[in-house]
C-alpha cells in the first residue's frame, strides 16, 4: 500500500472513532453494538474496537455480553500469540464486573 492510501485509511478510522464518541456522549450505546460488533470483528485483535463495543454492551445492560468480548479478545491474542489486552481493557472489565458505570473514554 502506497504511504497516502495508508494516511487515507488513518483519517477514515479517526474520524469514525470521533463519531462514535459523539454517539456515546448522545446516550446512544445501544445504536452503537450493531456496528461496533462488526468493527470488532473485522479487526479482532484491536481493543480500539472491543473496549467500545463492551462498554456500549454494558451501558445497554448487556453486561454479561459485554464481558464474553474480554473472554473472545484473550482467546484471539492467545491464540496469535500476542501480548495481553491493553490495560485500558481490563480497566472496563474491572468497571463491568464491579457495578460501577465506567465514564472512561472509549479509545
């Protein structure tokens, strides 16, 4: 891939990112799963897209769902033999197991 493709797809996850904070600010977690879910998917490994997708999953009282997303991530990255989740994960998860309404940013 040429260097400005690689800018164009950098701007174009920056600025979904930037609606999808937007979103949340709006309450609108539960219209979010659906595309944070495939986002997630596409690009398991990456906890940019599953620290959203659990905390839209927990704020639509989706928790132990939202939960189950920690559990794929650390099967994925076990799997491809790479590091742990970012601590940023087990922050929310921590937040998800104890009850308490995370207020973090989602990236």
């Amino acid at each position: 891939m040429g260097r400005v493709h690689l800018v164009g797809l950098e701007w174009e996850r920056l600025s979904i990112q930037e609606r999808i904070e937007t979103d949340f600010r709006l309450g609108r977690h539960r219209e979010l799963i659906g595309e944070l879910s495939t986002l997630a998917a596409q690009h398991p490994t990456q906890g940019t897209w599953q620290a959203p997708l659990m905390l839209a999953l927990y704020r639509s009282d989706r928790r132990t769902q939202a939960l189950e997303v920690v559990q794929r991530l650390r099967r994925v990255l076990n799997d491809e033999l790479c590091p742990e989740p970012s601590p940023r994960v087990w922050q929310l998860q921590r937040a998800i197991l104890s009850g308490r309404c995370w207020r973090g940013r989602t990236r």
